[in-house]
C-alpha cells in the first residue's frame, strides 16, 4: 500500500478553503494508503503564538480531522513536535539545500513583500525545508494539500532527488495531489486573493465553526459581477467562478454540470444553493467537534499514533546520519 502524509499549521480558524483544498482529500483519500496525518504545530510558530491559544488549537486540529472523517483505524494521528526526529532531519536537509531555492518560495516573497523582513523569523524562511523533512521522514508516496503547497512539495522533489545522487538511494519520490475542484478557494470579499485565515477579513473568509446565519451572511453579501450568469470564467467573473467552485466541490460533481444546473438562475437563488451546500457539510462536522473535543479519545489517539511514528521516523533518521558520516 502507498503511503500518504500531510498535515496542517495548527493557528486557529480553520477556513473553508483548508477543508476544501486539504481535509477533504485527506478524508477521501486516507482508506487508500497508509496514512500519516499530523499537526504541524512547529509549523505554526513560525509567526508569533500565544501559549495558551497554540495549545487549544493544537487540540482543536485534532478534534476537527476526527469530526471531519478521519477514522484513527485507519490513519495515524500524530503531533509533529512530539516525534523529534522531524527536526533532526531537517536540519540534515537545510544543509542540503541553497538559498536560492528558498528565495524562490513564493509564499515567503509574498510575505516578505507584505510585512518587510524584520518582522519575519528567519524559521518561516526556512519552513519548506521542514515540510520536506516531514514528508520524506515517512517515506510518503503522495501529500495531498492546496495550491498554494504545491511549489513546496516540488522543492521536496528537488531535495529528494539531490540528496539520492549524492548519497545513494534513501528517500522515497514523493507527489503532491492537489483537488480538481477547490484547490485554491478565494476570498468572498476579494476573489482575487486566496480564502486565509491570516490574510483574509472575516467577512471573506467561511471558519468551519462558524454559525449557520454567519456563513449564510457571508455568501450572500460575496463580491460577485453584474451580469447575472452563472458560467465559470476565473478572469473576469472570478466571484461567480469562485462560489461555483464551492459548490461544485462540496456536492462532487463538475464545473459544467454546475453551470447546466443553475442556467436558469440568478445569482440571488444561486448564492443561496451554495450557502445551503456548506452549511449542509459544516453543521454535521461542528456537531461531531463539540461532541469530541472535551472527550479523552484525542489523546487516546495520540498516544497511539506518536508511538507508531517515532520508531519509523528513528530508522529513516539513523540511515541518514549513517549514509552522511554523523556521530561515531
Ligand atoms: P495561513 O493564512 O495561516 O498561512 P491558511 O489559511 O493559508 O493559513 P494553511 O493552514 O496554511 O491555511 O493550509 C492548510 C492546508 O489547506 C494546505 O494544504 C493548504 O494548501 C490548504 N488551503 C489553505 N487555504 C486554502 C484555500 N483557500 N483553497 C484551497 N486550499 C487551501
Ligand atoms: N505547510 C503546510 C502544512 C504542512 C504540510 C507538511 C503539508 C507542514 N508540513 C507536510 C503537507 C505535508 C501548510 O499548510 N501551510
């Protein structure tokens, strides 16, 4: 059986765009392979966190991967900071990597350009080469995620295929899989601009915990043109393009079976579609969350998983220090 891995930033409100893009696949996709999903908590302190809240959204992340579908029989569930060896490697990987892959990240140039780089830490320079770490760790086969992560599994391809020519073979190939439909959802407000829960304004940007009439609000007042078609066109109707992505995504079916369903509609009665699609698959998932989230099974679950992870992740570890001469 392939193995997949992937995991997410634990800072708090995670956004539609995370389900659709990530969990989703994760959820679809996590009976076929032998699955390692974790929270990327040493991810997240790449911005400042504030103690208490990290740790809630640790936790939080945790009860949403179960309330959103993912059965621990059948994925292990783990907390990245807990298993040492990530950071072990990735700083064997940093090594092997120039800086001018990294000055090619676009997700750090966009920040930089935002933010100006005295205020950036120098480890969200650095993140991509500790996503590889957590990827090639595990041998993964496939790493499912959005967009936006694509450029950092290719700078993993970089590494991996570098790191085998010069050491012989020892890390696995790993491919990205990035959704049809939804790998990139946009701001309601701005659907130029990718739905984030950091860059976003709220009124943009769905939480999966959000309440019905907060999320119904949202659609409805989503920016969108004037002429009252519901076709897929990301250029110049890219509000109507975004919602219909949504939509087409939550229901599974095609952009054009979209545009076929609602030719006759107007943008009013199709917004209004689209808000019950979401409520339709959140309302479900925020039941389950508040259900599990005081309950012991999540640590039950990592327990379990961070001890199936660590031995796996030692061995990889210890092949690699061996293969580049590290320690006696
Ligand atoms: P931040 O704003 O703090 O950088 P974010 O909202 O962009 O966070 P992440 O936690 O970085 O979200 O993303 C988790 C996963 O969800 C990643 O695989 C990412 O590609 C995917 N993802 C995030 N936002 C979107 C989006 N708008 N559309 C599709 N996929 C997304
Ligand atoms: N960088 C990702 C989270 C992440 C990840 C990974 C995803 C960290 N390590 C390994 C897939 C595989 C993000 O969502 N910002």
């Amino acid at each position: 059986m392939e193995r997949l891995v992937s995991g997410i930033k634990p800072t708090g409100g995670l956004t539609l765009g995370s389900y659709i893009g990530a969990i989703k696949q994760f959820v679809e996709l996590h009976k076929s392979y032998e699955s390692y999903i974790f929270v990327a908590d040493m991810h997240a302190i790449t911005t400042p966190q504030e103690k208490k809240e990290l740790r809630n959204n640790i936790r939080d992340m945790v009860a949403i991967y179960l309330a959103c579908g993912l059965e621990p029989d059948n994925a292990t569930i783990y907390i990245q900071s807990e298993n040492p060896y990530h950071a072990q490697l990735s700083w064997i990987l940093e090594c092997n990597t120039y800086l001018g892959e990294l000055n090619r990240m676009t997700q750090f140039k966009d920040k930089n350009r935002k933010e100006g780089s005295k205020n950036l830490s120098c480890g969200l320079y650095t993140y991509p080469v500790l996503m590889a770490s957590d990827i090639i760790l595990y041998d993964a086969d496939v790493v499912p995620v959005g967009e936006d992560q694509k450029q950092h599994v290719e700078l993993t391809r970089n590494i991996v295929e570098r790191f085998n020519n010069k050491y012989g073979s020892t890390f696995k190939m790993p491919r990205p899989i990035i959704p049809e439909a939804g790998a990139r959802i946009k701001d309601l407000q701005n659907p130029k601009m990718k739905m984030s829960k950091s860059d976003s304004d709220s009124r943009g940007c769905i939480l999966l915990l959000d309440e019905e009439n907060v999320i119904r609000k949202k659609i409805m007042s989503a920016v969108t043109d004037s002429d009252n078609k519901i076709i897929f066109d990301e250029e110049n109707k890219p509000g109507i393009s975004n919602l219909m992505m949504i939509y087409a995504s939550l229901k599974d079916i095609k952009l054009d079976e979209v545009e076929r369903k609602f030719v006759n509609s107007n943008y009013g009665e199709f917004k209004k579609a689209v808000a019950d699609a979401v409520i339709n698959t959140l309302k479900p998932i925020q039941e389950k969350y508040k259900e599990i989230i005081n309950s012991s099974l999540i640590d039950e679950i990592l327990n379990k998983g961070i001890e199936k992870v660590i031995p796996l992740a030692k061995d990889k570890c210890l092949e690699v220090q061996e293969k580049i001469g590290l320690g006696r």
